[in-house]
C-alpha cells in the first residue's frame, strides 16, 4: 500500500453534524474526494439539498438527514434514521457548535447555558453513544470531534464563556473515550481550530472590521485560515494513515496559540 492510498477513505461511510456550511462543509468535500460516501445533517432541508448535489457530483454516494442535534431528542432521532436507512457509519465528524450567545457569564441565564452546552457538547454525546457501538462491534471506527482552540485558552475581548467551558468538556470526552476504545480498534481523536473565515464569520466581520484586524494581529501568520485548510487534517484523522493515534488534539490556528 502507498502513502497515499493510506489517506483513502474508499468503501467508509461518514456522518458529518452541521455539514452545509462552514468547517463542516469543507470536511465534507474532502472526505468525499478521498472517496467516502457521506450522510450530511443540518437544519435548512434546502442547504442540504443544495451540499448533497454538488458533492455527489464527486461520484459518490451523499445523503442528507434534516435534525437540529442541538437538541438531545432529536440527535436521537437523527441517529436512530441514519442507522435505519444510511448504515453503517464508519466515521463520525461531531461538527455542530458555536457559541451563538456573547453574553457576560454573571448575566447569562441557566437556561441559555444548558442550551448552549447541549448545541457543543450533548450532540457529541448522543451521536458518540448511538453510532459508536457498531464500530465497535466491527473492530473500526473513527469519532473526530470539533473542539476548538477556546477548549485551551480564554478567548480575548469576548463574552459567552459557556463556550469554553464546553469545548473544554469535549477534549476531556475525547481523551477518556480514546483510553476506552483503544484495544477496540476505534479511535477518537479531536481538531481545535482557531479563527476560519466561514461565512459567519466573513459577515461578523464585515461589520466590525478594526476587530478582524485585532484579531489577526494576535496571529502569528497574520491571517485567518480558509475552511478548505482545515480538509486535510479531518482526511488524515477518518484514515488509516491515522491508525496509531488516538486521544489527540490537533491545534490548527496559524499559530494563535503560540502567544
């Protein structure tokens, strides 16, 4: 086998939360290069749509489930629907989060919190324990989990620390499930990104320019990176390239975090 037929992804099959847009729809693309089929989850029915036509174009199979997985319920559901019509699943890519709410910790309401929690880190859980135990019963498997360079720093100049806190919890559920599965042959590694220009992001800072030069200020590449940047790595971890390691959390942020 070559080095690059280790990156292969040719018979697997990969779920991707949060897949229409952004980073999640960057990993999607380059999956499917690498010749995964694919179920996409999202909420707007016509994106998924509009992702599933042009990736399917790649010449392999795209499906698409419409699921809010920000809410425990309905991951469940989408869950129990993957595994009816589009199992197995080989590879797991828990994508959905984001902070959402900027809010001061002293005035964010419970509510808000348990939420917020439930969008970045309870999706993670349910798809885990729901797809999980059939790569593990298979003897492969691989769970990528979009934690975030705020898992390991404070971030400058912003509120809603619900955030953090959370993505923090998905490294610590990453690192103890890894030790898990390890004799099983399923790893779970995770990806902390830093600042991406995501369309979100690309219209955040249209409308406060000064603080997207603050912020690349604090980077040592001088730039925000480019989703389709982030494709490789998400590549490397869902192949057998990936295969002896497990537990990781690969820090991918121009540098950010070096300062």
């Amino acid at each position: 086998m070559s080095i690059f037929d280790r990156f292969r992804l040719d018979g697997r099959r990969a779920l991707i939360t949060g897949a229409t847009r952004g980073l999640g729809r960057a990993m999607a693309q380059a999956l499917a290069e690498a010749g995964a089929d694919l179920v996409l989850a999202g909420r707007d029915l016509g994106a998924l749509d509009q992702t599933g036509q042009e990736l399917t174009a790649l010449g392999h199979r795209v499906a698409g489930v419409q699921a809010d997985v920000g809410n425990p319920q309905r991951a469940e559901r989408m869950c129990d629907v993957v595994l009816k019509k589009h199992g197995p699943i080989d590879i797991l890519i828990n994508n959905v989060g984001g902070r959402r709410d900027k809010v001061s910790f002293l005035e964010q309401p419970l509510t808000d919190w348990q939420r917020l929690f439930d969008l970045n880190l309870t999706s993670a859980v349910v798809c885990t324990q729901r797809l999980a135990p059939g790569m593990l019963e298979r003897g492969w498997g691989r769970v990528i989990n979009i934690a975030s360079i705020c898992g390991q720093i404070a971030t400058r100049n912003i509120g809603g620390r619900h955030y953090e806190s959370a993505k923090a919890a998905l490294v610590g559920l990453t690192r103890a499930l890894a030790a898990d599965w390890a004799p099983r042959g399923v790893t779970v590694n995770a990806i902390a990104p830093g600042g991406f220009m995501t369309d979100a992001n690309r219209r955040w800072f249209g409308e406060r320019p000064e603080f997207q030069k603050e912020v690349e200020s604090l980077i040592p590449m001088g730039r925000l990176g480019n989703p389709e940047e982030l494709g490789p790595l998400a590549v490397y971890l869902a192949s057998d390239a990936s295969n002896y390691m497990t537990g990781a959390v690969l820090t991918i942020d121009g540098g950010y975090t070096l300062w």
